[in-house]
C-alpha cells in the first residue's frame, strides 16, 4: 500500500517528552476521507496514553482524538464528503461492523474492539494508529463527521470526545425539558455537560466540593450549585435527581451522591476509569429506590453526528484555550493541575 510522509508531534517513551516527528499515513483507499488538521483538542487520555498509566501504549505514540479539519482527497467510492467540506474525527476510526453492536450504531462498544484513533491496531499498514497532532489524517467515510459551518472549529474539537462522552448518557436516559439532571466535576467533561444538559432544556445542577465554582458553573447554564461537603444542602437535594452525570477521573465516594437521585433515576460514571477500592458503594439506596449506578463510554458515529447538528443549531461549543503545538508538554503539565478552563486546543498550524 503506498503511503504519504506527515509531521507530527509524538513521545518515544513513557518520561519523553513530547517533539516532532515523521510518520507514515495510508494514501486514501476507494473507501477513505484524507482531512487536512486544523485543529486538534488536547484530552486527558492523550497524556495518560504518552505515560503508558493505563499500561499497553504503543511507542512512538502521537495522541489526538479530538480532530477538525477540511477534507483534501476523498476515494472514488466516498459519497458523503467532497474536496474543501469541513470534517471531523473522533475517537474511533474502525470497527468491525458486523456485531449487534455495531448494527446498532454504537461502534464504541464493538463487540470485536474499536480500532482507537490512536494507540489502536492499524489494519491497512500494521502497527498501530497515530492520532491527530499531525499535519493530516486519512480515515475511512463511515467514521468521518461532518461540521456545521457556523460554529467556530477551533472550539469545536473537544466536542469529539469531552461532548459525546457526555451527550450519549443524555440522550440514553433522554434528557429533556422534564429532567433535573446533576453533574459532578467541573473539567472538560463536566462544563460540556452542563451546556448540553441545559441546551436540551433540563434543570441543570452542579454538585461542587467548594463555593468557588458557583460563578462558572452557572456562567455555563447551571440552575443549582450544591456543596457537596455540606449535609445540609445535600438534603435539600434528597431523591431529586433523574440522571447524575459524575465527571470525576479518579477513584471517589459516590455514596453521597446516591440519595440525592430519584426513584428510578441513575447515576452515570463517564470519568474514573478502574476500581473502586477505598469506599464501598452501599447497594441499600438502590434497592429500596430502584436507583441505579451505570457507565457510558464516548458515543456511536450516528449519535456524535447527533450531537454535531444539535451544537450547531443551538451554538454549543467548548470553552477553550488555543495553544501552538510546540506548548503541548507545558499543557500536560497544566492539566495535572486543573490549570485550565476548560479544554486546551492545538493550533495545528504550529505544526
């Protein structure tokens, strides 16, 4: 297979830094969408695959799964896109699109395993997959996205991952103007949540361990802010919360949050990936509330295109800071620190 040479920004281990480098792309089969980066949405997952702290990342790693583009090439059998459409990329390229999974339009829980944007099994030149903080992307159609015009494509990136990630609970447990929903952490998932919670006419609630976020959170579209260190103000919010959506990217008590959900209502884990080892979850207010505890994962191609068109119609983007690629080290390390409000975003043309 001929292949075309494209700078990118990657680590060659887990304590190097990130610097440029060359790497191979696939020239566009009859089947695949070539995309031109613009922009390209800086996600926690990108740092925690460069450090190997899940285990398992593939060296060099060029992370990037929040990708906004325009299309340079398109293969003689792709119907959707042209030369010069705006396009997007997420973080699935592949599945295997035969499983009930994937016949129900949700290829992230592919029965066979998504090939990730990065750090997934390349099926066209082996290996495996470099995302986008690179010059260009070729992706197959089915996978690729399109963007709605009007919204600004720099702060469109983080919807591909932070947006979805929490768009597709909203959409399962349907969310609308009826729901009280609350969201617990105010990051890159949490504010996206609440602007979609909100823009899907939900009451909106933010549960925040201190007063400081108030402003933010109801700059954001937050009805409620509720201390959740505070007894008295949790019981204010007993049985009232038909979805929770908990942000939280690392192990926490969930047991203060279990009461203040409704009959029949659930809580959604959408941020800590792993086990929980410190606290126990009591399995006594679900039982006698038919309350339930839950997980998502991003979203399915058709319900992040969903999500793409109900942004563009209602004017939802992230809220962002632009940085060139050459700051991407100095951005992991402000992102240890929450140092950030609320996504960084790479100016691929740094690059």
């Amino acid at each position: 297979m001929s292949t075309l040479t494209v700078k990118a920004y990657g680590a060659e281990s887990t304590t190097a830094d990130l610097k440029e480098m060359n790497i191979e792309r696939r020239a566009a089969t009859p089947k695949d969408v070539e995309i031109e980066i613009l922009y390209c949405g800086v996600c926690h997952s990108d740092l925690h695959t460069a450090r190997n702290d899940w285990g398992g990342s593939l060296y060099p790693v060029v992370p990037g799964h929040e990708i906004v583009g325009r299309v340079t090439q398109v293969g003689s059998e792709v119907s959707k896109f042209k030369v010069g459409d705006l396009a997007a990329v997420g973080c699935m390229v592949d599945s295997c699109g035969h499983c009930d999974s994937c016949k129900q339009d949700l290829e992230q829980y592919c029965l066979n395993g998504f090939t990730g944007t990065y750090n997934g099994q390349d099926k066209h030149l082996g290996g495996h997959t470099f995302g986008g903080y690179s010059q260009k992307v070729v992706v197959d159609e089915h996978f690729v996205l399109s963007v709605p015009e009007n919204l600004d494509l720099a702060a469109v990136a983080p919807l591909l991952c932070a947006g979805i990630t929490t768009w597709s609970p909203l959409r399962h447990w349907n969310v609308g103007p009826d729901s009280k929903v609350a969201v617990v952490g105010l990051g890159g998932l949490g504010h996206m949540a609440i602007k979609l919670a909100k823009g899907l006419g939900a009451e909106v609630t933010l549960f925040s361990r201190t007063p400081g976020k108030t402003e933010d959170a109801k700059q954001l579209g937050a009805d409620h802010v509720i201390i959740s260190t505070d007894d008295s103000q949790m019981e204010t919010v007993k049985g009232k919360f038909d979805l929770i959506i908990d942000t939280v990217p690392y192990e926490h008590d969930i047991n203060p949050y279990m009461q203040t959900i409704s009959l029949n209502g659930t809580l959604v884990l959408v941020g800590f990936v792993g086990e929980f080892q410190n606290d126990e979850v009591s399995t006594r207010p679900m039982i006698f509330q038919r309350r339930s505890v839950a997980g998502s994962l991003i979203g399915g191609i058709a319900e992040t295109q969903e999500l793409l068109d109900f942004c563009g119609k209602h004017n939802i983007v992230s809220e962002i800071e632009l940085i060139k690629m050459q700051d991407i080290n100095h951005a992991y390390e402000r992102m240890l620190k929450s140092d950030v409000k609320y996504r960084f975003v790479i100016d691929m043309q740094s690059l």
